[in-house]
C-alpha cells in the first residue's frame, strides 16, 4: 500500500510528488495524456508569448504615442510557429524534469476509484493510504457546435495548434481567457469579433472599473455585449454566424470560431461515486474549502479539479500543502494559505489584489474606496500608456489595505506589491510612509491611497 497516490500531472501533482519525495518513497504518481501541464503546454506560457508578440506588434504600430512615425511592414507569418517554438521550450524542462523521476513512481493512464482505498488503471489495481487528485479541468463547448463545425470550432486546446494566424476568428465569451486570446488575435491583424452573454469583460467586480474596461476595450475590439450566435454553419472556408443584434438579423463569416467559456473539472472521470454514493454529484462534493478535504476521507482535491482561483500559483501552493495533509492525516490544515491575486493580461492589464470589491460587499465589511484615475498620471503619459484606474479598498475601522483592483498598464507588477503588503496586515498610513520613486506608476498608488486617507480622515 502506498503511502499516497497522486491523480494526475499537471501543475498541482508535479508540485505534490516533488514535495511528497522529500519525505517518502513509497509514493505513486499517475497521469492521463501528455506530462507537460495544461499551464505550459495549452494554458499560461503558449497564450503570453502570443500576447507578448501581438502587444510589441501593437506598439510598432501605434509609436505615434511617442511621438515616432514609423511605416511598418509587419509579416506575421511565423507568428504561431514562434509560439510554439517557445511553448515547446517551456514543455520540454517540464518533461525533462518528470523524466528524472525514478519510473516506479509513475504510471501513463486514466484513473478511477474502485473504492476509498483503491484506484484502478490500466486494469490494475493500486492501493494506497490518502490520494491527491489533482486531475485539472477541460474546455466547454456545445457539442452539437462541435459535430456542424468539425476543426473549424476551436478552443484553448487548439488555438496554439494553427499553423498560420487566420484571416478572422470570432470569439465566445469574454472572460479572462477570451479576452487575452481575442485582443492578442486582434492585434496580430485577425479580423476578430467577440460574442459576450453578458455585459462583463474579463476578471473586474468593481461596478466602476468594469465600466471603465468595457469601454476602453470596446473602443479597439469589436464586442458584442449581451449578443449570442443564434446558429453556427460550416461553410467552404470556414463558419457562417447568425445572430440578433438591436433586433436586427445579422450574420458574418469567418475562418474559426473560438469557444472560450468556461472550463469543466476532470474529476468526472474518478468514479467517485464508488467511494460514496453521496459523490455522484461532482458539482456538489463535500470538500472542504480550506483544506480540500473531501468529506471525511484522506483524499485531497487540489488545482482546477474543484477551486475558485484556476491559476497556477495556487495549483502549486495547493499541490505542495495537500502532501502534508496526506502525511500527517487525520491532522489537517488549511492549504488555501495565499493572499489573492489574479491577472488578466489584456492591455491594459486588468488584476486584483486581496479582496475584490464583490467579496468585500458580500462580507459587509465597512471599507473606504480611493481612486486613481491613470488618464492623468504622469509616469503614464510619458509611456503613451495612459488609460484606466486603480480602485484600493481600505476597511474604515482598523485602517488595514484589504484589497485592490487594477484596470492599468503594469498591473501584473503593483498587483505583487498590494497583495505582498496585504499578506503583510498593514495599514494604510504605513502604506503611505513607504518610498515612491519618482516619476513611476506606482506613485499612481500613493494618489489611491491618499484619496482613501483623506475620505477615512472626514469620516472621523
Ligand atoms: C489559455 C489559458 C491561459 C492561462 N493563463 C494563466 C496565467 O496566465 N496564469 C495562471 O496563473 N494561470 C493561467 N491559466 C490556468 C492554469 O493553467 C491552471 O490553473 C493550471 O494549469 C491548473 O493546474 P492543475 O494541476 O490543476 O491541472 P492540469 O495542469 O490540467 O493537470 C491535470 C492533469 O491530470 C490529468 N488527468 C485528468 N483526469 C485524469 C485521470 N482520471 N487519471 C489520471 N490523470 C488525469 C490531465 O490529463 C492532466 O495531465 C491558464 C489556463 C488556460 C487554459
């Protein structure tokens, strides 16, 4: 019997088995499909370098904004061999590393549970005594989409697989992941159209800044808010569109249509319900939300196989906290230990530090919002990268920074800094009587945080 069996490669299990060997050998690791983690091979690292590319494109083409007049003859044909070029440099030090591991530890194939202690693959069966499923998640999509538009409906899975960049796309959703790929697509020159359920973009809670991001995108995407397709149909070269805008049939052409709407957990594929029939339901499975615990069993979800922060980081963190619950069990601990953060690397960036503005009114905590507008904001106009705002919320009591949101260029950097000093419990005039190198975007920051402290001073 082994000490613990864990389900799954990606990011959370690689980082689970690499902290399980420190303390025992008798550990199992099994995956099904390719070692190399969604988050390098379909997820974070393909979709940056796009991004990345499609960003300095946009940049060469808008040097107006420094005052350069540039007449650019951009080829874009290597384009997505670049991206995979560099994805496969990413892969290949993941495999690299899985490679080095002994081979008994790790098993190709798709596991299932035969009961609490029993997992079975390839037709065997293995034993052990605390599991860690760590088994991620996969796009959604309408399959009867899927069954009229073969290759031609894509999603995160295939996008980095195109050998050229096409000549249009339209996109579905306007989430985090769809509006990356979509202004990244649009940048590089693809004709892209976004169909959105709702009158949301990417990851903001706060009523202002989501504004502020609907519009500033708008004005260079094409975006249709509260507009779905109402048919999809293969054509010769591509797909056919039929949808209703301001009561008006319309109807477009392009090359592919990206479904980017939402992603569904794996764990559909454990066979949990052999476990306890109370688990039959995996949208509605007893876990508990700070040590993953599943019911009272030494089984651990960890990653995007259930969560409500999909990122890497966590992943990992999770990943790396599930092994000590396996060891020590039944002592369990809180594994969710991280200070929130979440990055959308649209441009500009959008982020959120600490609490969002949502998880604050939900509370009811009694917080003061200061405000930075970055339209104009000094370090800003000099990088022709004047557009959006920064929101800080601080609670009205005890001073403390308790989160932030960001809709600016560099968010990804001030983000690390808010929720470091979030982590750190500290309060807004000791945020204030920390160095602002000038002329930076950070000093944007100070203006924030000296509207909160004016507004918290006339409430005393
Ligand atoms: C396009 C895109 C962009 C992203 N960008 C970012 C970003 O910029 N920053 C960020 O932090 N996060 C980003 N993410 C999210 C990040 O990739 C995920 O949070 C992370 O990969 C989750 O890791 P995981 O270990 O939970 O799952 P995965 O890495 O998906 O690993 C799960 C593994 O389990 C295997 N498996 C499934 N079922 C079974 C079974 N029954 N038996 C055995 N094995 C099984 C799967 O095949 C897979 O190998 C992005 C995701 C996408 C799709």
């Amino acid at each position: 019997m082994y000490d613990i069996i864990i389900i799954g490669a990606g990011t959370a299990g690689i980082a689970a088995y690499k902290e399980a060997i420190k303390h025992t050998q008798n550990i199992l690791i099994i995956n099904d499909g390719p070692w190399d983690t969604t988050c390098a091979r379909v997820g974070c690292m393909p979709s940056k370098v796009l991004i990345s590319t499609a960003n300095r494109m946009y940049d060469i083409q808008h040097a107006e904004e420094v005052s350069l007049n540039v007449e650019s003859k951009i080829d874009t044909s290597n384009v997505m061999s670049h991206v995979r070029q560099l994805r496969d440099r990413f892969t290949a030090a993941t495999i690299r590393d899985v490679n080095s591991w002994p081979s008994e530890h790790k098993i190709s194939g798709k596991a299932s549970f035969k009961n609490a202690n029993t997992i079975l693959v390839n037709n065997k069966e293995y034993q052990a005594k605390s599991f860690i499923l760590a088994v991620g998640s996969t796009p959604t999509f309408d399959q009867k989409w899927k069954d009229e538009l073969g290759e031609h409906l894509i999603t995160s899975d295939q996008v980095f697989e195109l050998e050229t960049l096409p000549k249009s796309i339209a996109v579905i959703g306007s989430g985090v992941i769809a509006i990356e790929l979509a202004q990244a697509m649009h940048r590089l020159g693809v004709n892209t159209t976004i169909f959105a359920r709702s009158k949301k973009v990417g990851s903001l809670t706060s009523s202002n800044l989501q504004e502020l991001a609907q519009q500033t995108l708008n004005k260079e995407l094409n975006i249709k808010f509260e507009v779905l397709p109402d048919s999809v149909n293969k054509t010769e070269k591509g797909v056919n569109i039929k949808f209703t805008e301001n009561n008006e049939s319309k109807n477009i052409n392009v090359e592919f249509l990206l479904v980017a709407t939402g992603r569904k957990s794996y764990l559909n594929t454990l066979n949990l319900s052999s476990i306890s029939k109370d688990f039959e339901n995996i949208r509605n499975l007893p876990v508990h939300s700070e040590t993953k615990q599943l019911a009272d069993f030494p089984i651990f979800i960890t990653g995007d196989a259930l969560t409500t922060t999909p990122l890497q980081h966590e992943a990992a963190n999770e990943g790396r906290g599930s092994v000590h619950n396996c060891l020590n069990y039944p002592q369990v601990k809180n594994i969710k230990t991280l200070t929130s953060l979440g990055i959308v690397f649209s441009s500009p960036e959008m982020a959120t530090a600490g609490q969002s503005f949502k998880r604050l009114k939900q509370q009811n905590i009694d917080f003061i919002t200061g405000f930075v507008s970055y339209e104009k904001q000094g370090r800003a106009i000099v990088l022709g990268k004047n557009k959006g705002a920064i929101e800080v919320y601080i609670d009205k009591k005890s001073r403390k920074l308790l989160g932030a949101e960001l809709f600016v260029d560099s968010a990804e950097h001030m983000a690390h800094l808010l929720s470091w000093m979030i982590h750190q419990d500290i309060t807004l005039d000791e945020v204030l009587d920390q160095a602002y190198y000038h002329p930076t975007l950070e000093e944007g920051l100070r203006t924030a945080f000296k509207h909160a402290r004016r507004q918290l001073n006339v409430a005393h």
